[in-house]
C-alpha cells in the first residue's frame, strides 16, 4: 500500500526514502523502497487509478485510441492480460490498425492475444495490421502465430442405457477377474511352497526371518498395546451392565469368551492388515514400477519364489503368533480392570477362566489366524503386482490393498462365526 | 551481447559432508546467451544448477541473480527472482496425477484475474510452442515418451515466459532425431523469446548446435569458458579429451559438413 501511494506521487524516481511512522508512534528508521525496471516502464505510458492499484512488479498495458486507428501502451504480457483482453475483445471492425511502437514489452501471451486478436477479426471478414512492430516483437509474433493451437475436437457422446449397462457387467466382469487373480496368486503360493519340499536349497531362509521381524516382531507392541486396551474396555463395559443382576463374576467369561474366540485374532488381523499389507504393495509395487521385477525375470529368478513366498509365510507364521500375544495382553487388560472396578482379585480372575472357559474357545479363535494371514498377505502382493509404471498407481494399489484386505478379513471372520454357530461349535 | 551479467556467482562451495563437489567456484551467466555447462560425472553440474534454482543454498560464497543477492534476501524477493526462472528437470518431473495441460497451466494459476479459458488456451499454445502436438495436451504424462516428457517439463517451464531457463541434460534418453530436433527447439526458443540459457548437458552435438558459451566444470570450480573453438584449443586433459575424443570427433565432423 505505501509502496503503490509512493509510487503515484513520484513515478520517475528510482528510489525514495520515506520516514514511516507505526500508529504506536515508534518511527521505523529509513526504509529504502526500490522500484523495479518493470513499473517504471509502465508509469511513464499509464497511470493507473486509486482503485486498482499495483503492487511492484505489477505490470500494466492500455489500448488506446489514436486518429483512424489504435495504439497499444505499456506492456502486453501474461500478468497485464487479464486487464488488458476485455479491452481487446470489444475492439470490432473492417479493418484494424494497431501500432505497437509504444509497446515496451511483449510475451507469448501477448503474442497470442494479438493472434487471436487477428483469426477472430478475419473470420468476421475484417482485418488487423500491426504497424510501428519492434523487430524482437515481430519474431515473437511470428513465432507464436507458426504454433497457434489447432484443438482437434472429439464430440462427445452423450451417455446412454446401454452404455451404462455396458460399465456395469465391465465392474462385475472385473470383480470377477479379481477373485479369479487372487486365487491364481493362492495357487502359486501353495505351488512354490510345496516345490520347497523337493528342492529345499532354494528357500529363502534370511528373507523368511527378515519378513518375520518385519511383519512379527515389530507388530508386537501396537497389538499388546491395543488388546490390553480392548480387555480394559470390556471388563468396563461388562461390569456396569452385570452390575445390575449383581452377576459381576460373568465379567470373566465375556472377556475371556469374546476375546478368546473373536477379538483377539480378528483385531490383531486388522492391524496386521493395515501395516502390513500395504508395505507388501510398496514394496513389490515400487520394484515392479522401476522394472526391477521384469529384471528378475530375464535373470530367470522366479519373483513369486524371492517376493511373494518369504512374505506370505512369515505372515502365516506370526498371525498366529501376534494373536497369542493379543489374547494374553487383553485377558490381562480385562483382569487389572475387573480387580480395580469389581474387586475380582487376580487369582480369583484366573480359577474363574480356568474352569469356566473350554479350551475350544482358543482353537476356534486360532483356526483363524492362517486363513486370515493368507488373505492380508494375497491381497498385499496381488495389489503390488497391479502397479503400472507411475507413483499415483502405487498410491492407489497400496490404500485399496488395505482397504481390501481389512475389508476380506472382516468377511471371513463373519463367515466363521456364522459356521461355527451352525456346527455348534 | 552485452556484459550484462544476469547471474553472478563467486566463491561458491558446495559439499556433502567430507565430500567437497565445489570450492570458490565462479560463474557468469549474461542476458541472451545459452550457456552449456560440461564435465565429467560427479563433477556437480546439477547440484550447480539447483544450487542457483535455489533448491540447495551452497555452504558459501555469493549468488546474484538480476543484481540481486539471492541468498540474503526476503523470501519475496526471492519469489520474485523465481518467477523469472523456470527449471526443466531431467524427466520432465512432470505432476503425474495431471494431464499435460493442467501441469502447465499450473504456474499461470498464480496470476490473478486470469481466467480459465484464456488459461486453457495459453498452456495449449506452450504445449504446440514446444512441438507437441494438441492431443498430448489431454494426457497424463505416463502416457507420453520420454522425449514428449521432456517437451512437456519445458513448456511448463516457459509457461510465465522466463527471463532464464535452466534444462537439466535436455537431450539424455533421447534418440538422435528427437535430440537434434530439441536442440533446435532450444535454439528457436531463445532466439524468438529472447531467453537466457543454462543448460547442462553431455551432449556434443548439443554444445555444438544450440551454446554460444561452453563452461566446463574440473577440479571443483569452472575451469574455463569460452565458445566451442576455444575448447579445441585447451591444453587441460580432461577438456583435451572431451572435445578431441572419437565422439567429439565425429559431432565435429557432422557439424561441418552440414556447414
């Protein structure tokens, strides 16, 4: 603001001192306020108004009237354009003149402005003649009028019923096709996994340990954590509710019932999913999008015996693990809880889950843990084999291969409910 | 050309580290003229060239671009130095989740009161001014070649009509005919847009076909400028054999037939 009033008071200056002075009354020593080249230039041709003034750097051009025909000021460039092509726009006629020899700069924009300037006068059967052009100015027209756009324009068709219908069998031909592939990537894995027993020298025993300290080891405490969290809540839940029949000791079977049998495993499987299957979709995503996986292949190293086995059976192997640890972190949780809020002592807790609980309630929650870990671990590589060649396709395969897997594995645990309950198991 | 310095760079220095890439280097880059910068790999001509883009502030010494510090100042001054330069980077870097036209229309969205149409119209004429052709304009660049990758990171570079372009080895990847035709590109541009030029390239026959100035890179600093017949002339080694090896020979050899 200060800058612009400056500005208008003494547009020829290169530089003024001005004492400024706050409101609080504290004066800022000199401040110095440089013009650039630019707003000099245009100063002298225009003088802009009070309402809209220009920060520096701010560039301006006018089109003025002169005799029978027009002359352009100032600058014609890609910041002056949005004020100066109304103006342009209204200028109609037979045959127009404009003299550009008041024109201090122009750019590829400007240029374009005057083309189009140009085609739209023609094609009305008018003309435009450009008079006074600085030479640079001439090449940079020519230039741009050699490369003006010529939009090739596909109509577009509007869109019918049966081009709807046609969108709909192709996403549930494509659903399809995705199970298909998800069972085709079971099949190898089950594949190379039985081809290890007849050439046990080729697995890979390093990357089945890396992969478990991966997938395993460094999911162990976000699934303590979140069980023990889980048994707390529970036993809370459960005690303001069982209070009420005075049945406080029932706390001890839905924690260890509901953990035991569906929680401990189907949330461990959650939070597996979502670590793990999308750093399996990285991984072998950003290999495939940097050709590293065609790389192997040429090399004959077979991708699914080094990507997708060492993976898949870590999964297998520490699913159930991390689910052990859920079950005993949650039934800790839930113990601590009842102790504090009911004043079911520990050792009262334990007698209570030993001769309460069947064991069968822990086979039936561990059945689980391979089937849910195949699943996560399938979607995870299949969703990395389906990168193309660009960074936003790996973005999109990792966020759907853990939406996806999150979204099987809460399927198949319903699935599992809903048998077990008809086998009266 | 005059001795107008557009870039000024003294005493810079530049390291990684224990790893020193540039100690108390100088350069000049004048208005107008297209500056090649040559030498061996490692040598730090694209950590040179981001160093002046402002992308990696040097350890030390001294960078003025259009008489300004460039180091030492506001961050709007800065901004504005910027918005005078445009960078192409050595794969386009081209925003992969926008179809050509949007990536550039992307710096003119900074311009006010600039409507979308005319907008859409001066980025389709950026892209034909780059030698693509209309179609490409509504792809997404994972569609395109690499070579139309490199024409499209270019005309978003112009898209503000830079006083400097900066290409990063513009015609690496390319095949023969499309690196010839962007070197021609190149030279066009500069002549009719009047643009200032810092390209950094391996390329022989681009040194030969677009620089009016060779600054060759050696022993962490610039080791000598001069025009492509001065490069013939030097005695250092490594220059020797850059431009009297059986590659350069042979760029030579075309370029004077063709002559």
């Amino acid at each position: 603001m200060i800058r612009a009033m400056a500005y208008l008071a003494a547009p020829q200056m290169n530089a003024l001192r001005v004492n400024l002075t706050l409101a609080t009354g504290n004066p800022i020593p000199y401040t110095e306020i440089r013009f650039p080249e630019d707003i000099r230039n245009v100063s002298s041709t225009a003088t802009p108004d009070a309402s809209d003034m220009q920060l520096p750097g701010a560039e301006q051009g006018h089109l003025v009237q002169r005799g029978d025909g027009w002359s352009l000021q100032g600058n014609c460039t890609i910041r002056a354009l949005p004020a100066l092509k109304p103006a342009l726009d209204r200028l109609a006629g037979q045959n127009i003149t404009l003299s550009l020899s008041e024109l201090s700069r122009l750019d590829t924009a400007g240029a374009y402005a005057l083309e189009s300037l140009r085609q739209r006068l023609e094609r009305s059967g008018g003309s435009l003649s450009l008079r006074d052009v600085q030479p640079d100015h001439g090449a940079l027209i020519d230039r741009v009028a050699q490369a003006m756009p010529k939009p090739e324009t596909s109509p577009k068709k509007p869109m019918r019923l049966t081009d709807m219908l046609e969108l709909i069998g192709r996403a549930v031909a494509g659903s399809g096709r995705f199970l298909l592939e998800l069972h085709a990537m079971l099949g190898l894995f089950l594949a190379r996994l039985f081809s290890f027993l007849r050439h046990p020298g080729q697995f890979r025993l390093t990357a089945l340990v890396h992969h478990c300290d991966q997938v395993g080891w460094k999911a162990v405490p976000i699934v303590a954590l979140m069980s023990f969290l889980i048994g707390v809540v529970l036993a809370f839940q459960g005690a303001v509710q069982l209070r009420q029949f005075g049945a406080e000791i029932f706390v001890v079977d839905l924690i260890a019932i509901s953990i035991l049998r569906e929680l401990g495993i189907l949330l461990t499987a959650i939070i597996v999913a979502g670590r793990t299957a999308s750093s399996f979709t990285a991984a072998i995503g950003s290999m495939k999008m940097r050709e590293e996986i065609d790389a192997m292949q040429t090399l004959a190293i077979d991708p699914a015996t080094v990507l997708f086995v060492p993976r898949i059976l870590a999964l297998l192997i520490t699913l159930p693990i991390l689910g052990l640890i859920a079950n005993v972190s949650g039934l800790f949780g839930g113990a601590m809880m009842a102790w504090i809020e009911l004043g079911i002592s520990p050792g009262m807790f334990l007698t209570r889950l030993l001769e309460d609980t069947s064991p069968r309630h822990v086979l039936v929650g561990f059945v689980k843990a391979p089937v849910f870990a195949l699943i996560i671990g399938i979607i995870g590589c299949h969703a990395g084999m389906g990168v193309g060649g660009n960074a936003e396709s790996l973005g999109r395969q990792t966020s759907s291969a853990v939406v996806r897997s999150i979204f099987a594995v809460i399927v198949a645990a319903a699935l599992f409910s809903v048998f077990f309950a008809l086998m009266d198991i | 050309m005059a001795a107008d310095p557009v870039i000024r760079l003294r005493g810079i220095r530049n390291q990684f580290g224990p790893a020193v890439v540039h100690d108390d280097l100088d350069l000049d880059l004048y208005r107008g003229e297209v500056l090649g910068v040559v030498g061996g790999s490692g040598t730090g001509k694209s950590v040179l060239l981001r160093c002046i883009a402002g992308l990696r502030p040097p350890q030390a010494g001294q960078i003025e671009i259009f008489g300004q510090d460039a180091l030492n100042c506001s961050e709007a001054s800065r901004r504005e130095i910027d918005a005078r330069m445009g960078v192409m980077f050595q794969d386009g870097a081209l925003f992969s989740s926008l179809t050509v036209r949007e990536n550039v229309e992307v710096p003119m969205k900074n311009i006010k009161g600039l409507d979308a149409g005319l907008r859409r119209e001066l980025a389709d004429l950026k892209i034909s001014m780059s030698g693509l052709p209309y179609a490409a304009g509504g792809k997404s660049p994972s569609e395109l070649s690499g070579g139309m990758r490199k024409r499209a990171g270019l005309a978003r570079a112009l898209a503000l009509d830079p006083e400097i372009v900066f290409l990063d080895e513009p015609t690496a990847g390319l095949d023969p005919i499309g690196a010839s035709a962007f070197d021609e590109l190149i030279k066009a541009l500069s002549e009719s847009l009047g643009l200032t030029v810092f390209l950094v390239t391996h390329d022989l026959d681009t040194l030969h076909a677009t620089c009016d100035r060779i600054a060759v890179l050696a022993e962490k600093r610039v080791m000598y400028t001069g025009t492509m017949a001065d490069m013939l002339h030097v005695e250092h080694p490594w220059v020797h054999e850059y431009f009297h090896g059986p590659r350069a020979r042979a760029a030579i050899d075309t370029l004077e037939r063709t002559n």
